[in-house]
C-alpha cells in the first residue's frame, strides 16, 4: 500500500511498502480524476499509470459511490512483478458494511475481510498472510450485544513449526468462554537441513 508524499495536476510521488517485504518503496505516476453528481447521490472515479521502485510498471483505478441508501467502493492496481493489490468496501442504510483486501507478489500474499451489520450486532472477519517461510491464516465472527464470540488461528513455518488457537464464548454469558491452544513440530525440516 502507497501514501501520497505529494500530489498536484495529476502528478503523485507515494511512499510505502507495496510488495510486503519490508523495503520502503516509492511509487512515480499519472493520475486522471473525474467527479460526477445527480438526483440521487454523487460518484467519483480515478485511474492511475505509474513506476513502483519495487514492483514495476503498474496501472490501476479505483472508483466511489454515495447515494441514499449507502455507499461503496473499490481500486485496484496491476503491477510489473506479475502482482496485484485490491480493495473494496460497502455499507448501506440497513447497518451492513463489508471491507476486503488483497496484495499479492511473488514475495507474499496477504489478504483480508471484514464485515457485519452495526444495528444487529452481528460481525466476521478473516485475515491469511503467507510468504515463503511461513504462513498463518485466522477467522472469527460473533455478535457484539450478546457477547457471542468464535475464533480460530493457525500458522506454521519452514521449520516444522506451528499452532493453532481457538476461542469461544457463548451468548449472554459474559466471561464464560474458554480457549484451546495445540501447537506441534513436525520435524519436516530437520532431514532437510541434515539435524
């Protein structure tokens, strides 16, 4: 994900780390930016090609619209590493909501959604992050005024390694939840790097 350092007439020079491997990258690029308003509501639209000191050459866009019964919206970007970075979230009237994301290189892969309604309480999320020496994926759901709550998280490394952890707590009954936590080695790596 890149932040604007500075922006004028289409112009943007942006800071961050696009591709998940640490490295503060920088992005160089054109930006087309349209607005539009009606009856009902108004939109916005923007398109982008650039250079990403990291990734390459890219080209991408992101759209926005608001209207009486919610809004929306979404980007993405296509880069020269044969990687992708995307993105979209929604709410409406009815107290739903829903956000995800995605960046994937050929160093890492992380990807995330949340969502859920504000008015029944009622929420989930999940969340993967993998690279080449490990990988750890978590998910959860519950619902806020009744205190009901689910989760589950696992990882696991190059090296034989990892665990999983759960939790739970039943509905109206505050503190009464319990946990569960397995962790193993598997010893695959061991033969690998002669132990």
């Amino acid at each position: 994900m890149s932040f604007p350092i500075f922006q004028h007439e289409g112009f943007r020079i942006g800071i961050g780390d696009a591709n998940g491997d640490g490295k503060l990258d920088f992005d160089f690029g054109l930006r087309s930016e349209s607005w539009g308003n009606g009856p009902f509501g108004f939109g916005h639209g923007g398109a982008e090609i650039g250079f990403n000191t990291q990734r390459g050459v890219y080209a991408g866009g992101d759209y926005s619209n608001h209207n009486m019964w919610g809004s929306s919206g979404g980007g993405g970007r296509v880069f020269g590493d044969g990687g992708y970075e995307t993105g979209n979230w929604s709410n409406d009237v009815f107290g739903n909501y829903q956000q995800n994301y995605q960046n994937a290189s050929p160093y890492t892969f992380n990807s995330a959604s949340s969502g859920g309604n504000v008015y029944s309480g009622n929420y989930y999320g999940q969340q993967t992050h993998v690279n080449p020496f490990e990988a750890a994926h978590s998910n959860w759901g519950g619902n806020t005024w009744t205190g009901a709550h689910a989760s589950n998280h696992s990882y696991g490394n190059i090296f034989g390694q990892g665990g999983s952890y759960s939790t739970y707590n039943p509905p109206f009954v505050p503190g009464w939840g319990g946990g569960h936590y397995a962790s193993s080695g598997c010893g695959c790596a061991r033969g690998f790097f002669g132990w």
